[in-house]
C-alpha cells in the first residue's frame, strides 16, 4: 500500500470517527447541562403528558362507542 492510500484511508477513519463523536458529545453535554431536579421535572411533565394523551385516546373511543349507541337506538 502506497503512502498516499494510507494516508487517505486514515483520514477516512477520522472522518467516520468525528462524524459519530461530534453528536455523542453534543448528547453528553446536553445531558450533562440539566441538574437531577431538572431531570425529574422533564419525567414528570412527560408522564403527565402521556397521561393526558391516554385519557384523551379513551375518552374518544367512549365517545365514538356512545355515538354508535345512540344511532344503534334511532334504527
């Protein structure tokens, strides 16, 4: 292997490194940033926002299923 070919496939390994370090490190900075109550406020703002989204998912079934009664009870 010629000197040019090495120094081309190294700079191909540092090219694939840095494209999986750059958002690696932006990922471990961002976590890095938010204090443990920060983190425990973010989980509870996404369970209750999982819980709204559940209720809501439920309330337009039984909606749907009383609408189906009632036009079941006209026929």
């Amino acid at each position: 292997m010629s000197g040019e070919k090495m120094i081309q496939k190294f700079q191909e390994k540092v090219q694939a490194a840095t494209n999986v370090a750059t958002p690696t490190g932006a990922g471990v900075a961002g976590v890095g940033a938010l204090t443990f109550n920060e983190w425990l406020a973010l989980g509870g703002f996404l369970l209750a926002l999982g819980g709204f989204v559940i209720n809501w998912y439920y309330q337009h079934k039984r909606y749907e299923l009383m609408k189906q009664d009632i036009e079941n009870d006209k026929t």
